[in-house]
C-alpha cells in the first residue's frame, strides 16, 4: 500500500511536472509571438513617423528653392538689393531665424543682421555641402550658436540651416541658406504632437546631438553614447538599441534611411519596462504560477486537476484583461481567413455587436478596390512558417464606411497556443488624410484653393497625349492699381474673387489654375474651333469686367487673354508659352477692352504667335 502510495505521489509529480513544463513552453512561445508583432509594429510606427518628418523637411526645402528660383540676385558682396531681398523672405517664410548667400567655395556674400548665424567653419554644415555636392537640397547637423554680439552674453540657440544653389542660366553659380530655430520650426511643433506617456521621440544628426524632440529641454544636448554608435553604425535600415541609465534599463528604435534628409536620425525611446509592458510580468506570474504547482504535486491528482483548472481559467481572464481596452484590433484567422478570435476593441472600433465578428471572413470586410489585393497577400502568407505582412488597407465598419488601417499578420498556424494567422490592426485614417493634405498643398495654390502651376501642367500634358486642348492665358489689367491703393490684402482678396468667377466660366472637365501673381490658365480639352475659343474669351473678360466689391470698395479691372488651339502632336510648353505670347500682344494692344474692340481679335494675335 505504502508503495503503491510512493508510486501515486510520483506519478503525480511527474504528470505536474509535464504540465509545467509544457505550461512554460507555451507560454513562453506565445511570448515570443507578442515581441515579434509589438517590434514589427514599433518599428512601422516609427519608420512611418520619420517618413512623414523628411516630407516636412523636403517641403521647407522647396519653398526655399521657390524663393532662389523666382528672384534675380546680384550676388555681390554686401549687395543692398540681395540684403533686402533676404530680409523680405526672412519676415514671411518659415525660416524666421535668418538667410545668407554664400559662393559656391561657402564665402558670405550677404546675410541677415537679426540674429547671429552660425560660423562658415562650422561642422554642422557639412552633411549640407555634400547633398548641394550631388545635386540635392542640403540640410545641416543641429548647431549651437550665441544669439547676440556679446558672446559671453547671449543665449545659446540651436539652428538648423537648409540650402539650395541660386542658378544662373542653368547653372549653379550660388548658394541660398535659410535658417530656422529648432525650438520653435515646423518640425518640433509636429514632434511635440508625437508625445506620449512613457516615450521620448527625438531626431537627432549623425553625432547624435538632439533637434526636434518631444522634450524641448534636451534640444542641443546628445543622446546616450550607445545610441550615438547604433546612429553612425546605421546607413539605411533600423535597430532596437539596449542600454542602461543608472539602474534603469532603456530601449530605442533607431530609424535611419533616406526618408530623412541631411544623415538625420529617428529615435523613440521608452524604459524597458513600459516597452514590455504587462505582457512579460504576466508572462512571470504564470511561470512562477507553475512552479508553485510543482511544489503541491505531492497532494495528488484531485489537487492537481483543480489547481489546472483554476490556472486554465486565469490565463482566459489575464488574456481578455490584456486585449479589453487595446486601442488596436487584435484577432486570429483561420487558413481560409475566417475569424477564430476578435479582441473587443475590434468590434468597437468597427461598431459591430460584440461577438458577431466570430466565425465571419475576413475579406468581406476589406473595400472592394484592396479585396484582391488582401486575397494574394494572404493565400501567400499562409504558405510561410512564422511569415510576417504589412499592408495597409481600407475596411469597411457596420454602416459601410471605408478606414484605413495598417495591418501586420503573423503566421502563427505551426504554434500551438494560436494556430491561426495574428492580426494587429491600427487605425492610420489621419496619417492618411496628413499625406493627403500634404499632396494637394503641394499642388494647389494656397490663397485660391486652385490648381497650381505645376498640376497645370501635369494636366496638360496628359489631356494632349489624345485630344485637342485649348489655352487661354489670362493676365488682369489694372491689378497693380488695387494692390497700390488698397493694399495686398484686398489684392488677395480680390484674387480669391477673381478665381469663384473664372470658375463659373469653365465646364466639368476643364481646368483653371493659378500660375503667378494675377495670371490664371484654363485648359478646356476637345475645343477646336475658334469660335468656341473666342466665345471663351470673351466670357472670360466679361466676367472679370463686371466690378468687384472688395471690403466696402467698388473695384473694377479688367483681363488680357490669350489663347492658342494646342493638337495633340504640340510640346505642352511650347502651348502654354504660345498661350502667353498671344496675352502679352494683347497686352500691347492696350488689354483686353482695347484689344476686343479692336479689329484683331485676341484669339487670332494669340494664334499668330503661337504658330510663330
């Protein structure tokens, strides 16, 4: 009997033993499966961040291009004209802290008084005359600078500069340098919308001293010296970085690639408790949790089936505990894409019932447009063991409404504590619109909302690739007057009325763009009679002839057009200088009233110098 018992207990410990150790494995292999998705989701969280960040850095770069290129420079020593055509720029554009025009060997031809700008020699300037080297915008490392005179007096200030070649007839013969103070530019106005409890996100040159940053107080300084080697360590790619502070354990993911202009790094940083989160201390306590089962395996199998249970229920209500509030949507997928599990937050987010997502598929979710797409990604990630995807598509919610979300799948159908396809789902709908406000900034004029030069001409290139286009160019006569008398207020708010009217003049289809100060083009495809094109022209200067009432005041001007009958077979540049060449002869007729009343109509003298 004794020995029966012996065998009893032993038998006991040794299933206990079993069960831990299985316990242990998988727990610790769905551990595993959690770090995989949390890293490659950081790491898109992060790249995508840094993306969004070179657009902003690119975009102040081509607003300094846009200065360089519109202005004639005299580029002498001291010049007045060039003085005051910098310190203009300097009082509207976003580089508030200062400009300069330096040779092509970097000597200072002329540069803004207000605040002190950093030295010629100064190193940061470096990784800025390499990228001007390969034909690029150039952006410098963070400098230090004493913001007055008296050095011993002033605040140091930490200032990044941009640069683009001034050229002259095609070649670059200087360089133009607008300066803004990192505290107070574009981009640490962004990194501070970046801020979230528990991280630090920071970018940083390639010494690794610190620009923008969601902590304002560590602008200027440098990051940890193992931060700094993983920077210069890193050309093109990412790494997550640990290191200690004290007694602390920190982690970083470095994002370095060619998103981010000028060798800039970006870094968020957190302790490494807030980076694993609950996942791993529970992870502890189910581990320790077995351990003590191991302990009262003596007690026997009763106790032993009872302690299972109560840990079996346990981990379902630390599993529910840890996905009831996540802001992402968690869910598992069988192999043909049907849904095994859904957190809560999925059906939330979606405004479905609780529960009513178990068992549906997937892809009748997924916007009709991306639903091929989604259906390949799939069928190929179900082939590769711990294969991991990241797509970003639109899905449908209860109602029918389409949102973008980024997903990261994870073939997890060879782990037994899944077996199926893990899916992370977050919600990009206003990163998404941020890109896309961003695109139609970079398309459209500011002050009329209308098309500008450069989508212009991206239209009329695609409109003569198979039909006839019509150009009018339209010039305002008597704008300058406005301007003078009233201000440039009332000029842009006359501009702004100026475009509603172009606007009811034209048909779906056409398009009306504003290409200068008061010059406006409207491409109308399919016009091939003169006819039309002169009925055009005249709709159009009847339009602008009627007055204007512009804050209280009675304004009345008048518009010079020029047209030209583009072919498909035309240059769509040569149309459009054909199209200006025939406003400026009208122009030269006295404008648009003279010109219709006299006996060339404006049409036919824009014709002849077009053919001309």
């Amino acid at each position: 009997m004794r020995l029966r018992n012996w065998i009893a207990v032993v038998t006991s410990v040794l299933l206990l033993v079993t069960v831990g150790i299985v316990g242990v494995l998988v727990n610790r292999s769905a551990l595993r499966a959690a770090d995989t998705v949390h890293r490659t989701d950081t790491h898109a969280l992060a790249k995508n961040n840094a993306t969004l960040a070179g657009q902003m850095q690119l975009l102040s770069a081509k607003e300094l291009k846009a200065f360089a290129d519109a202005h004639s420079f005299d580029l002498g020593v001291g010049s007045e004209k060039d003085l005051k055509a910098l310190e203009g720029y300097v009082a509207k554009s976003g580089f508030r802290y200062g400009a300069a025009i330096t040779s092509l060997d970097g000597t200072v031809l002329n540069a803004t008084r207000t605040h002190v700008l950093p030295a010629p020699t100064d190193a940061g300037y470096e990784p800025m005359r390499k990228a001007l080297q390969s034909a690029k915008p150039g952006f410098s490392s963070v400098m230090l600078v004493k913001d007055s005179a008296d050095v011993s007096s002033g605040a140091t200030v930490a200032v990044m500069a941009y640069a683009v070649p001034i050229q002259v007839a095609g070649a670059p013969r200087a360089i133009l340098i607008g300066y803004t103070e990192i505290a107070s530019g574009t981009l640490q106005n962004y990194t501070v919308r970046l801020r979230a409890a528990g991280s630090l996100t920071t970018f940083v040159d390639s010494t690794g001293r610190v620009g923008p940053t969601s902590d304002a107080d560590k602008i200027g300084t440098v990051v940890h010296p193992t931060v700094v080697s993983a920077v210069q360590r890193i050309t093109n790619g990412f790494e997550f970085v640990e290191y200690r502070v004290g007694k602390t354990d920190m982690i970083s993911v470095v994002v370095r690639d060619e998103a981010l202009p000028g060798g800039w790094a970006y870094i968020r940083t957190q302790t490494m408790a807030s980076f694993d989160g609950p996942v791993h201390s529970r992870s502890q306590n189910i581990n320790l949790t077995l351990l003590a089962m191991l302990i009262i395996g003596a007690v026997g199998i009763s106790l032993l089936g009872y302690r299972t249970q109560v840990q079996r229920r346990r981990a379902d209500e630390r599993f529910q505990a840890l996905f009831q509030h996540a802001p992402d949507m968690v869910a598992v997928l069988d192999a043909e894409g049907r849904v095994a599990y859904s957190s809560p937050s999925a059906a939330s987010l979606l405004h479905f019932p609780a529960g009513s997502l178990q068992g549906s598929t997937v892809f009748a979710l997924v916007h009709a447009e991306d639903r091929p797409r989604m259906v390949e990604a799939f069928a190929k990630l179900v082939t590769e063991r711990d294969g991991v995807l990241r797509l970003q598509t639109r899905i449908l919610n209860a109602t029918g409404q389409a949102t973008w979300f980024d997903f990261t799948a994870s073939n997890q159908m060879h782990n037994p504590s899944l077996a199926g396809i893990v899916i992370n789902a977050r919600d990009i709908s206003e990163n998404r619109a941020f890109q896309e406000r961003l695109h139609h900034e970079a398309t459209h004029d500011a002050l009329t909302g209308l098309p500008n030069r450069r989508r212009m001409q991206d239209a009329l290139g695609s409109s003569l690739q198979g039909d006839a286009v019509a150009v009018f160019f339209v010039d305002l006569d008597g704008f300058k007057p406005v301007n003078d008398a009233h201000g440039h207020e009332a000029g842009d708010e006359l501009l702004r009325q100026v475009a509603d009217r172009l606007s009811t003049c034209v048909r779906e289809g056409d398009v009306l763009a504003r290409v200068g100060g008061d010059e406006f083009v409207v491409l109308m495809p399919g016009i091939t009679l003169q006819s039309d094109a002169d009925a055009m022209s005249s709709r159009v200067r009847t339009a602008i002839e009627r007055p204007f009432l512009v804050f209280g005041n009675e304004v009345t001007i008048g518009a010079s057009v020029g047209v030209h009958l583009a072919t498909p077979s035309d240059d769509p540049d040569q149309a459009l200088r054909a199209a200006d060449h025939a406003m400026y002869a009208v122009k030269h007729l006295g404008g648009g009233r003279r010109a219709a009343n006299d006996q060339h109509e404006p049409a036919r003298v824009g014709r002849h110098r077009a053919e001309a």
